[in-house]
C-alpha cells in the first residue's frame, strides 16, 4: 500500500508555479481577488490560508470583503468592476453566500476567462467537452495527484461516489475523458445508488466525494484498488486527548490495507485544492505574457 | 416486448409545440436560421428536412446558406449579425463545417440564448449543473422517449455506450441529474471500455450511441432491459431488393425478446432529435412573451 501524499503533489505544483512567475519577474506577479460576504468563521480561515499560500509562492491576493447586507445587484456591480480591471487575473468567492444572493447568478457573472474555481457553466462545458479550459479545484487535484504518482487510468473502471457540481460530477466527466488521467469507464454513484458495493467491489479506481465519515468498508473493494478520499469530517475518538479525530468517507485501516495506492486524510486530497487555484491564477497570468 | 415509438412520441411533441405557438398567434412566429456552408448532398436533406418540420408546425425556417470558400472571420461576423437580430429566436450551423472553419469557434460565437441545437458551452455546463438550459437535441429527445413510456429511472443502473460531445456524454450526465428522467446510477463506456459486456449484462436501460453497427447483441443484456438505440446503418442484405437494409447499434432481433421496451431503427430516436429542435425554438420564442 502506497499513500498518494498531496503534501508532496501540492508542495510539487505549487513550486513549479513559483518558477513560472520568476521567469517573468520583470512583470507584476499574478494576482488573485478573493471576495468574501460576511463573517462565516470558517470562510475567514479559509480566505487567509489561501491569501497566506498566495504571499508565500508570489502570488498577491486581495481580499475583497463585504458586509453580511450588500444587495445581490451590488455585489454583482462590484464582480464586473473586478472583470474588467486587467491587473486581476483571477477572482473567486468564498462560499456559502447569505440566502438572498444566488450563487449561481455570482458564478456566471464572473468572467470565465478569470473563473479560477472552474466553476462558471462555459468552464464545466468546455472540460466536458475536452476543450481548454479552467478545471475546478478539487478534481483537477486529484488528477495531479494520479498524475504524479503515474497511476495508470487507460481502460480502469473509475467509480466516483457523489454527484456535487463541484466534485463528483466534474470529476466523473474528467475521468472519462479521451486524456490522461482519463479514458476510464467511469460509473457515477450517488444516494440514490443501489448496491453501492457492487459497484465498488468492480473498481479499480474510486473517488470518493460522498460526505459520509467512513462510508466505504474494506469489504466494499478489491484487492488493489486506487482510492481517493475527497471527505474530511470530525468525529467524536475518545482515545484521543482531544476528544475527536479527523477521518474522511473512508475507513481508512480497512480499506488502506487492500489498496495500491490511498489518500491519507488530512494531508491527501485536501492540499491539492488550493495548489490547484493558485496554478489557475498562474495560468491566466501566463497566458497574457504567452500571447504578446 | 413493447416498442419505444419515436414517431408517435415525436408527433405529440411536436403538436404540443403547435399549440404553445396558437397560444401567441397574434405575435410573429418563431423563427430558426439554419446555416449551411457548401453543397454537401446530406447536409442539404437533413436541412430540407428541418424546414419542412419547421413550416408544418407553425415555426418559420430561414436558410442562411454560405459558399465553401467563406472564411471563418465572416461567418462569426454573419453569426453575429444573427445573435443580435431580435427576430431570430433559434439559430443551428449544419455540421460538418469545411476544414478551414472551427466548429468550436462557430458554436461558441452562437449565442447561447439562441442555442437550440444545445451545443454551446454554458448550455452542457448549466445542463450538468441542473440548471434551466437548452437541452442537445438527441438527448434530450431520449429524454422525452423515456418520460413519454413512463419509464422508471430512480436507482436504475444506466449503461451509456459512447462519449461523443453531441450524445454519449450530455446523455450520461442528464441521466445522473437529479431530475426525472434521472438519477439513475450512469456507467459511461467507450472504445477504451474493457469487458462491455459485463456493463451491459448489469445494464436496467442501455443507451447506445456507439456508431458501429449491431454492436449490441441478445448475450449481452438481462431480461427486461430497456434500450435506446441512437445508431443508424445502412448495411448489405442481399435478401431485400434494394441490397441493403438500416440497422441501429443493436442487433435487434436478438436483444429485443429479452427487453421490457426498445426503440425501433429507424423510427425511434431519429424522429425527436428534430422534434425537440423546433421545442427549444418554440421556448426560446416563448420566453419573450411570458417575459413581457
């Protein structure tokens, strides 16, 4: 059993656009907008790791925060300023919104050249259609991660558990994609999923984005399967000191002993997200020098 | 053994459009520009065809028809021109496009709003985010087979067979949407797929979008499997008079004593693709007015 280290993978990507930003030091560096809405507790820890790994590769990322009441038109006035201003290359926004804002209004209206969450429709469209484009976060982790450690994908059968807009259903266009990682023959699971196990009893590779601590058993798969772990929940572990341990969708000492390769949780899956968003500011960055 | 009827089915899609366009007689019609580039004999049926439909049931069918030679930047600059012109609610490129000419460039130029073949970008991206979008003509005239028939989807195991950007894909996303028809469990195979057969033989409804004839055979599915079959074939039969004889991606007379419901070839998925064609003009169109 190997671990899939996104330590390592993460640390890897993020050092690479490091060196591409040093190739053009004369320029500014890249340059990440992050709106935040509000004062979620949770979405302050996230925004200042991402502005804090931002700092640390050469990245400047700004923080634009708004009160828990700016109308819905306003915040979406203030997205087009950010569109429109050259000098940012990317913008994302710190979910979840309040109720009366859309989500899916503020995401279509960031442009898609600047969408480094991968999350705008011309973005998940063009990925689906194996065109250029923007990956969102967390599958385009995990494809680094399986790039990395030269996980073969031709021909496997890929089981991916959950169907979110921002996980498993890109994930599962991904995986079965004419590219490498790709070219899986990919089976998408969800709640509504009978004999789950059947399914996962037949997979070479599973990707398990289903929000459920330690859903998958070492019964459920074969010998030599590949399993990544998108989940990352807290549960009550009154061994430990703390009261709690981190653990994800998986079980992992039942499942880990039967894989070739599994994700560690933390320290797996959860790396990689945010590596993957500063190489999509980095790329679109890029991409203006590449052109002129 | 009950046939799937694309005629039938096509026919009361077709007349609901019908009476969707009396409900606003006293406003302009909906209006489809079809362009086409060149003499390709084919294109020119299938475009016939289109505006045939088109009249019969109320829509009015413009031909924007370029010569071969046209460059690309023209024809954008054309697509542009009938973006912006209010009174063209639909408009579709006949494809193949000359080798000179970008299909992706010609797709993404379209409006999306006016996207009725549903082959832009944020269409295929809204769509696999369930969000309101014009629906691909093919599958989402499978769709409308499977709502027609009151087919069970929930839970189902879903085989599609075939990736292409226009079929196999968007069907294997529409089919794990949580929607009716839907979430169903979608396994997606492909020329890289090993053991087919085991997909197929699990398979509750099989979608075949595979684009070799008689691919699927009677040993390879269960008893009262649904299938959908997207191919259509013209191959040697040296029984028949003509010396020939159509035939989809099924070999029919094998699979259908084991299926619950099957669409014929031809006579099944052939007649939506066009029906939902002229439904998303018509909802386009009638928009503008529930709008007002």
């Amino acid at each position: 059993m190997n671990l899939l280290d996104g330590k390592i993978v993460s640390e890897h990507l993020l050092n690479q656009v490091s060196q591409n930003i040093q190739k053009f030091s004369k320029e500014r560096p890249p340059h990440l907008a992050i709106i935040m809405i509000g004062n979620h507790p949770a979405s302050e820890t996230y925004v200042n790791a991402k502005i804090k790994t931002c700092e640390k590769y050469g990245i400047k990322g700004s923080l634009y925060h708004f009160p828990e009441t700016i109308s819905e038109k306003k915040l979406l006035q203030e997205i087009q300023i950010l569109n429109e201003y050259s000098e940012i290359d990317g913008i994302i926004v710190q979910l979840p919104l309040p109720k009366h804002i859309s989500e899916n209004q503020v995401i279509e209206t960031i442009s898609p050249h600047k969408d480094v969450d991968g999350f705008h429709p011309v973005n998940i469209g063009r990925m689906s259609k194996n065109l250029t484009s923007l990956l969102p976060a967390t599958p385009g982790g995990i494809l680094e991660l399986l790039k990395y450690y030269q996980i073969e994908t031709v021909g496997k059968h890929c089981v991916v558990i959950g169907r979110s807009n921002i996980v498993g259903t890109p994930m599962s266009i991904l995986m079965s994609r004419n590219a490498y990682p790709g070219n899986c023959t990919v089976t998408l699971c969800h709640t509504k999923t009978k004999n789950l196990d059947f399914f996962t009893k037949n997979a070479d590779i599973i990707i398990i984005a289903a929000g459920q601590p330690e859903l998958l058993k070492g019964n459920m798969v074969k010998e030599g399967v590949v399993v990544i772990d998108v989940g990352i929940h807290r549960v009550t572990d009154n061994t430990k000191k703390t009261g709690f341990r981190l653990t994800g969708d998986v079980e992992f000492d039942s499942v880990a002993p039967k894989c070739s390769y599994i994700t560690p949780v933390p320290g797996g899956v959860g790396p990689m997200t945010i590596a993957v968003l500063l190489k999509n500011t980095c790329q679109v960055w890029l991409q203006k020098f590449q052109n002129q």
